[in-house]
C-alpha cells in the first residue's frame, strides 16, 4: 500500500514546488520597476579649486550610484551626512591651514605684549621718562601687529573654507548618469559626473523634545 502511493505523493510534492517557484518569479517581477524614469533637473556637477594649486581628486562617484543630500537639523546642524560625490587631496589645503593658524595664534601673543608696553610707555611719558615720539612709535607698532593679527585671523577663515571644500556632498537626491573624472589633477573645476534629480528636497528632520 505504501510503495503504491509513493509516486502520487512525489507529483504532488513536485506541482507545488512548481507552483511556489512561479509565484516567486511573478513577485520578484512584480518590484523591477519597467518604466521610464521622470527627472525633476540634471545638472553636471564641477569640481576642484579655482587657486593657483590645482587640486587632485581621490575620489568620484560611480556610474549608476544613487545619491542622497545631507539631512540637517531644525537648528540647521547636520544631523546625517550626505553621498559624497569627489574629494580632494587635502595635504597641501590643511597645511596652509595650519601654518596660519599658527601665525595668527603668535600674533595674538604680540598684540597683547603691544597693549601692555603701549601701556608702560603711557605712564612712563607723563612722568616724562620717555618721549611722546617714543609713545607714539609705540602706538604705531601696536596698530601694525594689530592689522597683521586681523590679516592672519582672515588667511584662517580662508583656508578653513578651502579646506572644508576638498569634499562635495550630493545637492539632492539622484542618481548618476554619466561619468567624465574618475581621478588625478583637478585644473578649473573640470565636470566630473551628471546627476539627474529624481526627488524634490525634503533636508530638514523636526524632532518632538521628550521629557525624562
């Protein structure tokens, strides 16, 4: 009894193998998506540096890559980072950072060491000990420190920005098209890549304040 029923069990075994196999094929069918995709921009996206060094890109995007902006807080503060789509080397950028910033550090030192020998030539000319013209060759060598100071706390805000543009993140959420620079000397933002926009930007998250 039981040998005679063992090959009706077996076609039965394999019909609904066969039908869980279709139903498979018909659901991962079901989410390729066969249509045509619509665009809300395309842009070609530039990249490097306009100074006298040109910069080397390390890194682009790869062709077909989704691409997705930062998302930033309601204070404006980046709360998720972005698809970076280039870097750049940063060695020669972060060296000139640093060098001012050292600079303007040892100038702050002289301003202040101004201020107090300002001072000390101050009380020493009313008590005639010095001559004004020294007190104000003192006033003048304060003022020159002073503009160096400024000129130096400038090349730091400068550099920063440089520094801080030796990477891009994507401006929207998209996808790559077309890849013109993969890597090497960047010489007046040549074109690396087109992105085509698919959604509208929503890069701002609002978070309820919870009470503990």
């Amino acid at each position: 009894m039981i040998m005679r029923f063992f090959p009706f069990k077996i076609i039965i075994l394999n019909i609904l193998s066969l039908l869980i196999v279709s139903i498979c094929h018909e659901l991962e069918a079901a989410r390729v998506y066969k249509g045509k995709i619509v665009s809300i921009n395309t842009e070609t996206f530039m990249f490097g540096t306009d100074a006298p060094l040109s910069g080397y890109i390390q890194y682009a995007p790869r062709l077909g890559q989704i691409i997705k902006p930062s998302i930033a807080g309601s204070g404006g503060k980046t709360i998720e980072m972005g698809t970076i789509l280039s870097i750049m080397d940063i060695t020669p950028w972060a060296a000139a950072y640093y060098a001012s910033e050292s600079d303007s550090s040892i100038d702050k030192d002289l301003v202040l060491l101004a201020y107090r020998n300002q001072n000390r030539y101050k009380f020493l000319a009313q008590r005639n000990a010095v001559s004004y013209k020294a007190l104000t060759d003192m006033d003048i060598s304060l003022y020159n420190i002073i503009g160096q100071y400024m000129n130096n706390v400038e090349s730091v805000m400068m550099n920063k920005e440089v520094l801080d543009s030796c990477y891009a993140v994507a401006p929207f959420e998209g996808i790559i098209t077309k890849l013109y620079f993969a890597q090497g000397q960047a010489t007046n933002r040549p074109p690396i890549a087109d992105l085509i926009q698919l959604r509208e930007n929503y890069g701002c998250k609002k978070f309820r304040k919870t009470g503990t």
